[in-house]
C-alpha cells in the first residue's frame, strides 16, 4: 500500500507499475554515473564542491525538518 510522508509518495514497484531494470540496463546506467564522476572530479577534485545539501536534502521545509521542531512541545 502506498504511503505519503512528508508531502512525498511511497510505494513499491509494483504499486507504481514500474518493471525492474534488466542486467544491461543497470551496467548501462553504472557506467553513465562512473563517467559522470570521473567527469566531475577532473573538473574540480575538492569533494566540497561536488555534493551539495541542495541535491540530497529531502526534509528541508517539512514537518520532518528538525530545525522546525519545538523542543518544548
């Protein structure tokens, strides 16, 4: 059953109809991302620059952020 937490939906593959990546297609896409990284560590080799909070943080503005939360409630 799918489930909604934090404005975002939940489900499993099967619930959102979406069939499993073949072997290929996932060699495929490992080989994309490995591409992509070398890509990006030869433009700049400091680790600061190549994550950011604005792509991985999910919680920011949610109930679930804890910088909203009230310690006293």
């Amino acid at each position: 059953m799918s489930k909604e937490i934090a404005g975002r939906t939940f489900s499993t593959p099967e619930e959102a109809g979406v069939e499993p990546p073949t072997a290929q297609e996932l060699e495929e896409y490992g080989k994309t991302f490995r591409e992509a990284r070398q890509k990006l560590r030869a433009a700049s080799p400091d680790p600061e620059i190549l994550t950011s909070s604005k792509f991985h943080d999910e919680i920011s503005g949610t109930e679930l952020d804890p910088r909203n939360r009230n310690p006293l409630a």
